[in-house]
C-alpha cells in the first residue's frame, strides 16, 4: 500500500476511532449503564459523572503509561540486566562497565560544559536580544529573524555550520566562513587585539560574572539579614551546587587566560576546525546557542514588557542610569523567568543528540551521553550499558522533574 | 518612559548592536541559501559570499567545439565560451601549466599550422590550413570577470532527477507522511483528557496533572529499546505506525499541559450555563471548548509539527527499516553528509530542501508558536 494512502487511512481511523470512542463510550454510560430516567435518576447522574472523566482521559492515560511512564522502569530493568545472558539479573555491572570506559567519561565532561555553557550563552544572548529589540521600532522584524533557526532542523543546522567550518586546502580560497575569516589574520597587531586581548577581556568579565553568581548564591547562607528560615533544604542544595558548578566555571576561565596570553597561533594555516579537541565541543555548542537564543528572547521580551513601568519610572527618579536600571531592576524581576528559560534549555541540551550524530558522531572528543548511548544500543548493540547511560540522563534530569512537579502542586492547590 | 531618549547615541548604539545581531544570526542560514543555487564548480572554488558581486576568477578549462566553415580556402571555428554576454576576460592559455599566459585578442599558434584567437568577450576563431576532422580541438583556460549567476539545475537534480537515488523526493513525502497524523492524532486524545483535567471534578486530578508536568521532562531516549521491543513482539516492528504512535506519546504531555493552562483560563460562565440548560459534558466539549481553544490547539499542531518534521532519533529508532524505503529527509541529510560530505551543491540543496517547509510555517504561524511557547514556560 502507499504509504500517502495508509497515512491518510491512518488519519481517519485514528482520528475517527478517538471521536467514536469518546462518543460512543459517553453514549454507552448515559443511557444503557446510568440512564438518567426511572426511579434512580438522579443516583444515575451523578454516577455517571463519576465515571465520565475516566473516559475522556482513558486513551491519554494509556498512551501516557505505555510510551513514557512504563519505558521509564523497564529501561531500569534493562541497565540491571545482561542480555547475552538471558536477561539475567547482573545488578550494577553494566554501570561499573560504563564507569570503567574513557569514552564514558568523556561525554560526561563534554555533557557538564554543554549543560552550563549553552543555556549561559542562550539566556545570555537571548536577555541582549529581546532588552535591545524592545527599543526600537523595528524589533519585530529582528526578532522574528533571530528567532528563526527554531524552525530549523538539528541536522539542517548541523549542515548550515558545516558549511561555516568547512576547510580547504592551504593555497586554496576558503569557502567556509570560519576559515576566511582566519586567514585574514597574520598576526599584526590587529590580530593581537581580536584574538588575544578582546577573548581574554571576554573571559574576564565571564569569570567575574560567576563570581557574582557564587556570591549571589552563597550570600543567603552566610548572611544574618536573611531569616535563614526561608531557605529550605532543597534552596541550600540547590545553591550549593550553582555556586560548584560557577567555581568550576571560573577555575576553567581564569586557567584559559595566561594559557590564551602564551599560546602561539597558527597564523595563516587554514584550520579544520572540527578535528581541534575541546575546541569543536565549543563549536558545536555554538550551533545550539544559534537555536535556542530566539526562544530565550522571545519569552524573556514577554517578561521584560510584564514589569510594572512605576518600578522603573521610580528608579529613574532616583537617578539610576540605564545599566542599573537593568541589572538592578529589571533582570531581579524576572528572574523566576530566567530560571524557566534555563532549566528548560538544560532539557534540551540534556538530550541533543542530533548535532553530534550529523557532524562529528562523537569522534576527536566530542562525546556527548545521548549519542554515547545511541552508540551502545545501536551501534554495538549492547543494551544493558546503552540503558545505564539512559539512567544517567534520567538522573540527570530528575531535579528539573522534582522542582517542576514541586512548583505545579503549588498552583493548583 | 524611554530609557534611551530619541536624540541620545545610545538610541543608534542600539540599532547598530541590532542589526550586527541580526547579520549574525542570518548569515549562516544565508550562506545555505545562496550554495544552493550554485554550481559545484563554483562552490568549491570560492565562499558563497562573494557570489553574490561581480568577480574575477579562473574558469575550468573549456573544450572549443562548433561547425568547421571554409573561408578563403582555411578551415575555421568560431564561436562564443560563454553563454553569458556579461564575461570580460583578462587572461587566457591553452594548457594547465599556463592558464593565464595570453591576453586578449593575442593570436596564439595551437600546433599544426593552427591559430587561434580569443577576444576579450569570450569569442574565438580557431583556423587550420586543413580540415580539423575528427582531431580533438584544444582546450582554453580562463580567468574572467563574471557577473553573479545562479542556477536552478541543483533542485532539479535533487528533487526531480529520476536517476538520482540519493534524491530527497521519496524523503519528502515519507517525512510528509510521518508528521501528519503525527499530529492530528494527539491533539484530538490530549483535547479530551485536558478538558476533563481543566473542567471535570475527581479525586485524583491533582495527581495526574502533576504526573503530566513531571512527564513533560522525561527524556524521550528511555524510551527508545522497550518500546522497539514491544512494537517487535506486537507485531507492529518498524514502520509507519510505530513512528505514529511513539510520536503521540512522546508529543502527549506537552499537549495536554498546553491545551489544559488554555482551557482553565476559558470563562467559568459559559460553561455552567451550558450544563444549566441541560448540555452534557460531550455537548460542551465539542461545541463550546474546542472552538474555544483553537489558539492553543494551533500552537500545539506547531509544536508538533515542527518537532516531528525535524526529528532524527524517533524515526532512525522506530521507522527506518534495513531497506531504507522508509528513510526520512533528516536521516537522507546525515547519510549524504557522510557520502557527500564535499559536494555541497548537492548538501546545501537537500537540507533547504528540507528546511524550507518549517520555515513557510514558522513565519505564517509565528503568532501561535510564540503564544505557545509562552504558555508553556512562563507561569
């Protein structure tokens, strides 16, 4: 059969199945089960409508349990389980396994530099973007233009910056903009200036920004104006491992610095880009950076245009100037929003797997744990540490799950 | 109150910071774009962003041919290289070892007694005292200054081409086939099970609303060996229908928390008005929610759309058998980047060939995705 045809079979009769079924079973339990006549009329009503909600949810709740709530333990099972054996039981051996291979632990490192610098550098860019695009009168247009590559594919994506990192051979032009423009350098003091002093000064005002955060984070904890009852548990573990994770951040920037200061670059080599280790980790994040800013702005620019104007018409009365207004006003507003467009970054960049499939498949240390596993369960075939790496992803994502269900019991209560 | 009042620099500091902004997000996609309407020659021997000016550069060498006429007892062909009338050549040469030995409207002995002259406008005239028969005629090198020129060819080469087996016209409709009823199907479960979350009272709803939300996260890569397993001893294996119903699952919780936020925020009023005048809880859903909730329905099918047309994982999983009749456009893309990874007329072409449809939507139904997009993050 065609399958345009058996796509528009499937259409009616999924479609029309649902439509049946909900019509149908409503029917069933209004006037054959609990008809709404007779002696036990209004007892029938309102068993009926006891029963009702089941079978609107009925096929969500099925579909729900199978396709994500039952995978959930039974890719568990699987990671405890050894399946050239039977699907014996073999506790944590798959895990050690795992534990055990460099390959491993080196999409652990590359999944932990993805997950602080892209949402960073998103939120970052995306907080610029929306700030400046709400000024002007044709923000609009720009930012529907920077929102754009939300449409767009991870593999398109991945083949739109292959094209931007493609090399040629030393002689040749270049047709991949990366190299282009590296080879317009030739270490004069121009190049000195770009490369050295502007990055150095970048990563200057990086470490300082984690500074800030780790202060910002620790400063509840230690100081005494804060009723230290406000900060539940979760708050002091939550900003422990912030303050961690921007320690690290700050220990790899400063440790860049003097080793940029010295470094001796290749001028004039055409570079294949992808192949430099560590450096194509970074390239390849600037591509999820490229996607996941214009979903950062737009919802940060509804955010921006939610603050109360008498805030800041009352901080320009005092004489704030327009950085303190920003930093200092605004981005303390909407911070629960920065915090949503984080967390939901980190999802994302927790299961980006297509980027590095299409561009490098993890080779020259790219690794990440979502192509790591693909590699396990597809490519080697082995299940039980394809699932444990799974696990670990699903660990991963665990405290966003918690906080989330936390923060939507709170609302409907 | 403006911030950055109209006179001040920091008004222009702002539209210059925006439109480097913006310069730098396109240009990728742009580079793409313009590649595609390339000839391979032409990609590969200069970056795209200088197609778009007139340049000067070395063409690949051109075989003369033509009619041979006799004048004045000498055998001449004459002709034009080019098929533009736009092309000024500076230099000229008969052999690779010096591409750029003659200038133009230099006479130049080819051997055998033959001469031949190339004008700066690309016309030549090769002339023998013989007939050239059935020798092979010399080549020419050129380094010209051409205008831009695009072509077409590459499209028809990828999508319509019926010798092309690593074409994208069966990825197309197999994509096509694969997010259709991958969408329509959730949105019609998730609409019913979000009404009854957002309207109907029983114990328990607070539970499954906080079960939805939790589920919104789950990292849909558990998923992929136990339920492979289950389609296998199921009977479903790879195919269409497993594409469809993983694609409903996964897509499942993020519509039912979207269309249930939307639903909630509906006027209590107009539904107990309708249960009033004796609508059942069917009645009300079908004639007064779901016409209701049309903005929140649409920015879901966006969502889903947009997820499933793009997605890579799912369908290698779930869909692409070992034959490979059911390959989809994202996968064709990863197969040519391996196999074509330098022939970027033919890369270019496939991904925006595969890029386009999302982005037609993306900018007809921006609206929409922004409103979903909101509701689905910012409480």
């Amino acid at each position: 059969m065609h399958p345009a045809l058996q796509g528009l079979i499937t259409i009616i009769v999924g479609v029309g199945g649902c439509v049946g079924y909900f019509y149908l079973s409503n029917r069933f339990l209004d006037y054959v089960l609990f008809p709404a006549r007779g002696e036990h009329a209004g007892r029938n009503i309102n068993r009926a409508n006891q029963i009702r909600p089941w079978l609107f949810l009925f096929p969500a709740l099925f579909a729900l349990g199978l396709y994500l709530a039952y995978p959930v333990f039974a890719t568990l099972w699987l990671s405890l389980t050894d399946r050239n054996a039977g699907g014996a039981f073999v506790g944590f051996a798959n895990y050690s396994q795992m534990f055990g291979e460099p390959k491993f632990w080196e999409a652990m490192t590359n999944n932990m530099l993805w997950l602080i610098i892209v949402p960073a550098f998103s939120t970052g860019f995306g907080l610029l973007a929306a700030q400046l695009t709400d000024r002007i009168s044709w923000g609009g247009i720009a930012k529907s233009l920077i929102f754009m590559p939300m449409a767009i594919s991870f593999v398109g994506a991945a083949v739109i910056w292959k094209l931007v990192y493609d090399t040629r051979p030393a002689g040749q032009d270049q047709i991949g903009v990366l190299n282009a423009v590296w080879l317009s350098f030739d270490g004069g003091a121009w190049s000195v200036l770009v490369l050295k002093l502007m990055p150095i000064a970048l990563l200057a005002v990086f470490a300082a920004c984690m500074g800030y955060v780790i202060y910002q984070a620790l400063r509840p904890l230690l100081g005494r104006e804060v009723r230290r009852g406000q900060i539940g548990v979760w708050g002091y573990v939550l900003r422990g491992l912030l303050s961690l994770a921007a320690a690290w951040m700050l220990w790899l920037s400063l440790g860049a610095i003097p080793s940029l200061f010295s470094a001796s670059l290749p001028y004039g080599e055409p570079q294949t880009w992808l192949t430099i280790p560590f450096w194509n980790s970074i390239f390849l994040m600037v591509v999820l950076v490229w996607i996941q800013t214009g979903f950062a702005m737009v919802i940060l620019s509804a955010a921006l245009r939610g603050i109360p104007e008498e805030t800041i018409e009352a901080a320009i009365i005092d004489g704030a100037n327009p950085f303190q207004i920003f930093f200092k006003i605004k981005v303390p507003q909407i911070m629960s929003t920065i915090v949503v467009v984080w967390t939901t970054i980190t999802i994302v960049v927790l299961k980006v797997f297509d980027i590095v499939f299409a561009m490098t498949n993890g080779q020259w240390e790219t690794q990440v744990l979502a192509n790591y596993m693909y590699d396990k369960l597809f490519r080697t075939n082995d299940w039980g540490v394809g699932s444990a790496s799974a696990m670990i992803i699903m660990l991963l994502v665990t405290p966003i799950l918690a906080w989330n269900v936390y923060n939507a019991r709170k609302e409907t209560r | 109150m403006n911030m950055f009042s109209k006179k001040s620099p920091l008004t222009w500091a702002v539209h210059i910071s925006v439109v480097l902004l913006v310069a730098l997000w396109l240009f990728p996609t742009v580079g793409l774009f313009v590649s595609s309407f390339r000839t391979a020659d032409q990609i590969a021997n200069t970056g795209w962003w200088k197609a778009l000016f007139t340049q000067e550069r070395q063409a690949p060498a051109i075989r003369i041919s033509g009619e041979e006429a006799e004048i004045d007892g000498r055998f001449v062909i004459s002709g034009n290289l080019f098929e533009s009338d736009e092309v000024e050549i500076s230099k000229w040469g008969t052999s690779s070892r010096a591409p750029e030995a003659y200038a133009p409207g230099e006479t130049v002995d080819v051997g055998d007694g033959a001469s031949l002259t190339v004008t700066e406008d690309g016309a030549f005239s090769l002339a023998a005292p013989q007939s050239f028969g059935d020798s092979r005629l010399p080549r020419v090198f050129t380094t010209a200054t051409r205008p831009p020129e695009f072509t077409l060819e590459n499209y028809r080469f990828v999508l319509f081409d019926p010798g092309n087996r690593e074409g994208m016209a069966r990825a197309f409709f197999n994509t096509l086939t694969v997010t259709i009823p991958a969408t329509i199907i959730p949105i019609v479960i998730a609409a019913f099970a979000a009404y009854a979350l957002a309207w109907m009272r029983f114990p328990g709803r607070a539970l499954l609303i906080a079960a939805v939300v939790g589920l919104l996260v789950v990292p849909l890569q558990l998923a992929l060996i136990p339920l492979l397993r289950l389609h296998n001893e199921i009977g479903i294996g790879k195919g269409y229908l497993g594409v469809w119903l993983a694609h409903t699952g996964f897509g499942l919780p993020l519509a039912i928390y979207l269309l249930r936020n939307y639903m909630v925020g509906l006027p209590r009023d107009i539904i107990e008005n309708a249960r009033v005048d004796g609508a059942t809880d069917f009645q009300i859903f079908v004639k007064i929610i779901l016409p209701l909730s049309f903005p929140a329905l649409a920015s879901f099918a966006i969502f889903q759309f947009l997820w499933t047309w793009n997605d890579l994982l799912v369908a290698l999983v779930f869909l692409i058998d070992a034959t490979g009749e059911t390959t989809v456009m994202t996968k064709q893309i990863v197969e040519l980047l391996g196999t074509r990874g330098g022939n970027w007329e033919i890369l270019a072409t496939s991904a925006f060939v595969s890029i386009a449809v999302p982005l037609v939507v993306f900018f007809a139904m921006q609206k929409y995705l922004v409103r979903g997009l909101l509701a689905g993050s910012v409480k």
